[in-house]
C-alpha cells in the first residue's frame, strides 16, 4: 500500500513537472514579439495578410468586365447613367445570405429609379447559382470567381455595398448588412430621390 502510494506521489510530481515546464516554454515562446505564422503550402484564397477597408468614396469604378451569373457579361461602365448600389457578397458569407432578400426587395419597389447590382466574389459558379437562385433574385448578378475587384478597390468586409453616382463615382460605402427599409432610406438620401 505504501509503495502505490509513494508512486502516486511520484507520478504526479513528474506531471506537475511536465506541466509547468510546457507553461514555461509557452511563456517563453510568446514573449519573442512575433505572432506571424508562415504556411508552407498557401491554399487557393489565401491572402497575404489580413484585409482591412479603406475608404473608396470618391473612387471611380473602374472599367472591368464580368461574366453575368445568368449568362453573357457585363462592364461596370455599363451601369452608368443613372444611381448605382454595387453590393459585393459571396455565397460562403452568412450576413450575405439574411441580407440579399432585402436587396431584392428593394429591387422590385424602385423600380428604375436606380440600378441594384450584386457582384459575387471568390465562389464557385455552381455555389453562387444556386444562393441566387434560392433567393429568387431578379437584378443582375456579376461574378468575380477569381476575386480581382474587392481587393483592387480595397473592400474587407463582407458584405459590402457602394452607392454610386450616374458617372460611376463612388459616393457612399457600407460595409456590413442592410434591412430593406434602412436600405430604402440611404439610397434615398444618398441619391435624393
């Protein structure tokens, strides 16, 4: 009985040993100022570093051309000549998912006063097809699978949407989700409509 005993007290001083000597490399190990990790083997959206958003308003958008999710392509100059909402999703975005009705919403009560424009980044065509199609969405549906324009523009967050003058400047930028009444009223006071 004395000798389990003794082994018990033995055993759990190598773990307390072996516990505190982990913590103590870990303490050691955060204290050298560098948190970068470095992957070996970067996967296919893998960026160079964490994104943050600058400020686009005033930019002017720029010429690019992009394939339409319901066939053909289209140009962002294609858009100009009256308002634009360019809001940016990916089907992988869950705020993207609860908003896009809203959009839709939106689309159908204005009518032609102002052009909605939903841009699709980094997903798959099948993927991107498919949320659309789900939310029954009418207005049209740019797709950008290889996600060159929402880093080019400096757009983070998803989703993001721009609010775009008739000559195709950027006036106004929203990054997170809309409901479709605050949505209604920016384009109203954004475009005085």
């Amino acid at each position: 009985m004395a000798w389990t005993r003794r082994r018990s007290i033995v055993v759990g001083a190598l773990i307390g040993l072996a516990v505190g000597t982990l913590a103590a490399v870990a303490i050691g190990l955060s204290g050298r100022g560098s948190s970068t990790a470095h992957l070996t083997t970067p996967g296919p959206t893998q960026e160079s570093g964490i994104g943050t958003a600058k400020d686009v308003n005033g930019a002017t958008l720029p010429d690019q051309q992009f394939d339409l999710l319901a066939g053909g392509s289209a140009r962002l100059t294609d858009y100009r000549g009256k308002p634009l909402v360019l809001n940016v999703w990916a089907a992988w975005c869950p705020p993207c998912q609860q908003e896009m009705p809203a959009f839709e919403q939106v689309h159908q009560a204005l009518g032609d006063k102002v052009q909605i424009v939903g841009l699709d980044r980094a997903d798959g065509r099948d993927a991107a097809v498919s949320f659309a199609g789900e939310r029954h969405i009418t207005y049209p549906l740019l797709f950008d699978p290889d996600d060159a324009f929402a880093p080019q523009l400096g757009i983070a967050v998803m989703p993001t949407t721009l609010f775009v003058s008739a000559d195709g400047v950027v006036v106004k930028s929203h990054a997170g989700t809309f409901d479709a009444a605050t949505l209604t009223k920016t384009i109203q006071q954004t475009f005085d409509l």
